[in-house]
C-alpha cells in the first residue's frame, strides 16, 4: 500500500507543531522518521493513525483520499500504531492484549483457547519465549514492547508504525524485530521507523524524512547519507562530536563498595568515585549494573554482603528514603514506566523528591516549591509553557531534564544516572551531557550507568565494565574505546584489571 499526505498542517493554539509536511512512503519499504523530540514527528503519526484530526491537508492510501476520525478508522484501513506510550492492560493476559480489538468468541463466551494458540503460533514464528498466558504486568518492559509489535502483526496491518519501539529491547531483541520487520517488507508491507538511534536507521532502513520545528527539512535514500548529515538535518547544525574528557583534578572519595554481592545479580564488586568524577558503568544489558546501583540506592529491599562506604563512613540503607537523606540520589531508566509520573503537572514531577522539605506545619510551601523549580528549569533549560502544564505536555528530552531536575533539588552528594539518554533525540543528549559535566565541576560525584559505547566514551572520566554481574575490567584515556569496551562486555578476559 502506497501512502501519502500532503500538506499536512496541526497548530494546538498558538503552537504550530506541523507546517504544511508532505510525508510519502511506497509499498514494502521502511522508511525513517526522525527528528529532535518536539519536532512533530508523533503529531504527524497521530494524524496518521486516526488520533488525531489535521487542521488541513489531505492523506491518500494508494491514491484514494482517506479521512480518519478514530484509531479505528486507521486500523480498518490496513493502519496499525505501535504507539510510544505502551498501551497494553497489566491486568489481563498476554493474549488478551493480544486480541483486545477483535475479541473472537465461540457461542456466547470468549475463545480462549483460540486467542491462546493464534498467540502461540505467532510468537513460535518470531522465535519468542514468553508465555500467552503471562499477565501483563509481570513483563518486564522489553517484553510489553515485544507484545505491542506483535500485536499490530497479529492485525495484517499493511501499513505499520513503529513509535521509538526498540528503546527498551536487548540487542538480540532489536536484530529479532529487525528480521521481523525484513519478512514484512518482503511481504510488501510498508514500515515507517520513529527512532532517535541513528544506528539503527542506518542498518534497516531504506529512506528517510527528517521533521524540525514542524517543518519537513530533508528526505532521501538511507543508503546515500550518514548518522553525521542526518544528525545535522536533525538539530539545524553540525554537532560536536570531540571526547568530552577533562582535565579537572578529583576531590575526595565519595562513595566506596567493597566486595558487594547479593549473590545472584552482581558479583564481589569493588570500586570508587570521587568528587568532581563522572564514572561509566557499561556492560550488556542483563549485566546487573543497575541491581547493583539500586542496591547502593537502598531500593528493591534487596540483601547484600560487602559495604558500602559514603564520605568515609560505612552506611546501611534500609530505604531510599535513607539514601536520599544520606546524600545518595539515583535516577532510573525507563522514564516512562520508572521516573515521571504521568497525571501530574511538571512542578509536582520536578520538585516530588524535595516536597518533605517543604512543609510547614501541615501546609506545603508552594511560593518556595516554584522558587526551587524555576531555579533548576533556567539551570537545566527546560522548554515549557506553564509549571502547571502536564508532564506529558512536555517532548521526552524536555521530561528527562524535569527528571533530573527533582534528583539534582535533593542536593546529592552522588548523583546515580541509569541510562539518562534514553528515548531522547541527539539535540537533548548534548544538554543532556553538559549538565553532567556542571553538576561534576559542582563536586558532585556522578555515575552514568549506560549501554552505549560511544555515550561512555564522550562523557565520562574512566569506565568500569560489567559481566554477568562481575566488573571485568576499567577502561580510561586511550583505552577507552568501542572496540576495549565490547570486547570486556562479552567475557574477554584480556585488560582485566583490578578497579580503584
């Protein structure tokens, strides 16, 4: 099926999020659609996908004008929406969800086992062990991404749009759903690919669109361009791409684990930060650096052996509430699942952590709440309307800086960043960067825990690597490389170190 739309126009107020973008897409092509959070590019899917009503413009579906004024009106077009906000029930089954919009009945009752062995059957062809009959809300947040693509496959949709689905998959789940993906343009179904990891367009993608400021600025063949030019075409301008290291002498030792175990995450882990320091901690997913550092954080409830040694002195955290108090702050991944909490505004969300300092009597300090926030949205440049807009209002690099800003309001000693890039465009992770390197010539002691290479290798001082919930190796200067750092992340043995 052949799509396009043609001078679409959507303004919400005084914002004009879309200016007359043309969007076309061929049969059984995959074609990329990125640009900086807040460019348009979910505003146009909404459209799209029936979400939304366009101001102006038309959409045509193999030439023939269409007019969408529900989800389901995209859907029975041959539409399907693998939306950014997961939309599954925790309290139904995995092949409930599965079925939600075409629920298949046998007499008067659902068919059950109907739902089970089409789900079954589907998930046999895309090689994935997980189980139909799993309740939702035990999935942990891969397997609730893996569920929604398949769900929108269950639907013979022609047409599928794919909204940042890889975020929070391991590699071998990407390479699945990019093979997934190869067998459905050979079927000549047609992909259009939301996604900020370049990389990643580069490897599946056939063409490109490129959307800022609600313009459409570029568009061509994936195979004539580069991560470079189109992060470029992204942002407006070239971006720096130099190590960010520094020469900038250390303070004191900060925090201290000495042989922390919990004897099944990670391993006899030692190590130290200072003041002033950015460390990395990388690894593959699955190598147990955030159970490790939830653990620090006294979250989970999870018991140890080992110690752990803030400024000097040994402290037991029973709590994240003692971590907090004790200086220790710890911003988790997953910003949608984990860190923003969706039915407040952004003052409540960028100030939760600080409000029980805030009180008085039985009143919180509201003039001083705002104070607080507005001191930290200037410091972090947040871009936004009103303090008392929602959270949701805000595009994702803006939400992860109100994230940040409710951590850093807590004034941390160390400052824990679990994958603080994630699902935010290159633009953001630039700022995003340079606030880690400010909140380090603070004195604060920061750890960057992250999956990418070449996010490890731009920020921060020196890096451990993990395996298998055991730190292999330390990488630094020269050393710290993609090639040191992947080798040591797959069980290489070579440059295992003793960490300090």
């Amino acid at each position: 099926m052949n799509l396009s739309m043609e001078k679409i126009r959507k303004s919400f107020g005084a914002n004009d999020v879309l200016q007359e973008v043309d969007f076309h897409l061929d049969s059984g092509e995959i074609c990329a659609l990125i640009g900086e959070n807040g460019a348009g590019k979910s505003t146009l899917m909404n459209i799209l996908g029936g979400v939304l009503p366009a101001d102006s413009g038309k959409i045509l579906l193999d030439g023939k004008e269409v007019k969408f004024s529900s989800p389901v009106d995209s859907l029975d077009a041959g539409i399907g929406f693998i939306h950014q906000e997961l939309n599954l029930i925790n309290d139904l089954t995995v092949y409930e969800n599965m079925f939600i919009t075409h629920l298949p009945k046998k007499g008067i009752f659902l068919d059950a086992k109907l739902m089970q062995q089409k789900t079954q059957e589907l998930f046999d062809r895309m090689d994935i062990r997980l189980d139909p009959c799993a309740m939702v809300r035990d999935l942990d947040a891969s397997y609730k991404q893996i569920v929604e693509i398949c769900r929108a496959l269950m639907q013979d949709a022609s047409i599928i749009i794919m909204d940042e689905p890889t975020t929070s998959l391991t590699e071998p789940e990407i390479q699945r759903v990019f093979a997934i993906m190869r067998t459905l343009k050979k079927k000549n179904v047609s992909l259009i690919f939301i996604s900020h990891k370049l990389n990643e367009v580069m490897e599946i993608c056939d063409r490109y669109t490129v959307l800022r400021d609600g313009n459409m600025v570029a568009s061509g063949s994936v195979s004539e361009t580069n991560p470079r030019e189109l992060a470029t075409y992204m942002v407006g301008h070239e971006l720096k791409s130099e190590v960010l290291q520094r020469d900038v002498p250390m303070g004191e030792e900060m925090l201290r684990l000495e042989h922390l175990s919990d004897g099944r995450y990670f391993h006899d882990v030692s190590l130290s930060v200072h003041a002033g320091e950015v460390l990395g901690v990388t690894g593959l997913l699955g190598d147990g650096r955030s159970e490790l550092f939830q653990t620090v954080f006294g979250a989970m409830g999870r018991k140890h052996s080992g110690k752990v040694v803030l400024s000097g002195k040994e402290i037991h955290l029973a709590n994240t509430h003692q971590a907090l108090d004790a200086g220790i702050a710890y911003l988790p991944r997953n910003r949608k699942e984990n860190a923003i909490l969706k039915d407040m505004n952004i003052l409540d969300n960028g100030s939760i952590v600080f409000l029980p300092h805030l009180i008085k009597g039985l009143f919180l300090d509201e003039k001083r709440q705002s104070q607080l926030f507005d001191e930290q949205a200037k410091a972090l440049s947040i871009k936004m309307g009103s303090p008392k807009d929602g959270i949701t209002s805000l595009s994702g690099g803006n939400q992860q800086k109100v994230v940040l800003a409710k951590w850093i309001m807590s004034g941390p000693k160390v400052l824990i960043l679990d994958n603080p890039t994630q699902g935010v465009d290159v633009g953001a992770k630039e700022e995003i960067y340079s606030i880690i390197h400010s909140l380090a010539q603070a004195g604060v002691a920061v750890i960057v825990l992250s999956s990418e290479a070449q996010e490890i290798i731009r920020v921060c001082d020196r890096s451990l690597i993990m395996f298998h919930g055991n730190v292999v190796g330390q990488v630094q200067g020269e050393e710290m490389n993609e090639q040191n750092i992947m080798y040591l992340a797959t069980g290489g043995e070579q440059g295992k170190k003793e960490c300090v």
